[in-house]
C-alpha cells in the first residue's frame, strides 16, 4: 500500500483575490500535523507555493514555507507552478527546496512515482504547450519501470477538446490556461504504458474526478482558495491511499469528501 499527503496551490504570502495566502502558515501546519500523524510515506505540494510578487518577495516567502515543509517526518516533493517560475528560476526553486528542478520520479513502497514538471509558461497565443522533450522524458520514465505508476503534475492532464480554446468572450474563465495543448498525445502515452493508476494536479482551484480510459484523474482543491460563504481559506488537503482495490482519499477542509476509486477489473 502507498499512503502520501497533497496540497497544492498554498499561494503563501498575502491576500490576493480569492487566494487567502495570509492564512497559509495556519493552514500549512495542519497539513504537516496531519501528515506526520499518518504516518505517510511521502507528502507532496502541486506547486503555486508562492503569491507571485516580484523576486524578492518571493524567495522570502519561499524560504519561510521551506522552514514549514522541514517539520515533515517524511520524504516531500514539489512539483512547479506557473506562480513558482513567474519571478523564481527552476533551479532557485530547486536549490531553496532540496528536489530537482525538472521532471523526476521515485520508487516508493511498491509504486512508481513521477513528479512530472514540463513547461507551465503560457505564449502570445494564450496557449500552453509541454516541449517534444518534456513529452519524451515521461515516456521514457514509464517504459523504464514495471511498477504501477502514480504521475503528479501542476497542470492538469484530463481536458477535452473544448478546454484547450482560449475564449476571448470569457476573459474571468480563461485568465490562465488550464491544459496542455497536446493533452491527447500526453494521455495516450499514459494509457498505452499500461502503468498509470492516477495522476493529480492542482493548478484550477477546485475539485474534480475524471476516469478517462482506466486512469484516475484529480483536480485537487487550492489550500487557500477563499470560501464565499465565510470569507476563509478552505485548508484543503487530502490523505490518500492507493492499494490493490483502488484509490482512496481522505479530504479535509472545506469542500473536501471521503471517496474511493476502484481500479478497473482486468
């Protein structure tokens, strides 16, 4: 069995819309009790770490959720975000927190997992693309294990044709885009390794499951996405563990739920 913690998009710093970042050192510090009280084998973030300032601010308050993530009793992993490299370097970010820089992956209690880390940069066209590199590194990393593989990423990798549109009547809808242009491409290299039970992102600020072909897919919930209703910070973070039946995840905060997802029979 595999048992990680996630959070993602923790937005530290300050207030900023309806990311609540203030709130994130409270927030932060329950997810690190809960996973320590968990025992899991690993906690991983889904990147936005940060606010988005300038690079000053930034590294500051990097620094300062790098202290936070160093009372985990257990290995953590980071993948990036678009607000991570607005101001950061890939390796400023590597160097503050201790992990790669680019894509890596890990064995790990009986599993394969890929912290996947292509381009999340947007060009003229308000479009996202992973490079053909990016593209070719994962399916090298699949086809070099036989382990069931679990894949986390910031963007998410589940869009249909529609959400990979830049719409110019909808300005509040597409302030980022949310995918991957080649998400067709990116999942048929999924599916056809035969590996991948889930993959995770974080990245839209809200909950959502797709299984597309026999993977998992999950958006995960920000950590400090306001709530309209009460004007805070939800805390999402999730317990999840993955055995021989399928996926389960524990949420906790607001919005959060307890569910499983079985495996397809073979």
């Amino acid at each position: 069995m595999l048992r990680f913690a996630v959070v993602t998009d923790i937005h530290y710093g300050f207030d900023q819309g309806s990311k609540k970042g203030a709130q994130a050192p409270r927030l932060i510090e329950r997810f690190i009790k809960r996973a320590n009280d968990n025992r899991v084998d690993f906690s991983v973030d889904l990147g936005d770490r940060v606010i988005y300032k300038d690079s000053v601010q930034d590294r500051f308050y990097l620094e300062k959720l790098r202290d936070h993530f160093n009372k985990l009793a257990n290995p953590h992993y980071h993948v990036h975000g678009n607000h991570d490299l607005g101001h950061l370097t890939r390796d400023e970010n590597a160097a503050i927190l201790g992990v790669p820089g680019d894509s890596y992956s890990r064995d790990i209690n009986g599993h394969h997992v890929i912290f996947w880390n292509p381009n999340v940069r947007i060009n003229d066209h308000k479009e996202m693309h992973a490079s053909p590199d990016e593209i070719q590194w994962l399916r090298d990393d699949l086809a070099g294990t036989t382990l069931p593989c679990v894949v986390f990423s910031h963007i998410p990798l589940d869009n249909r044709p529609n959400e990979t549109v830049y719409d110019k009547n909808d300005p509040t809808k597409w302030i980022f885009p949310s995918h991957y242009q080649q998400g067709p491409e990116i999942r048929k290299i999924l599916e056809d390794s035969g590996k991948v039970r889930l993959c995770m992102a974080g990245h839209r600020h809200l909950n959502r499951h797709r299984e597309i072909n026999g993977i998992h897919y999950i958006i995960h919930q920000s950590l400090t996405q306001r709530n309209p209703n009460t004007g805070h910070a939800r805390g999402a973070h999730s317990i999840i563990e993955i055995d021989n039946t399928g996926t389960h995840i524990k949420g906790y905060g607001v919005g959060q739920n307890t569910r499983v997802l079985p495996f397809p029979k073979p």
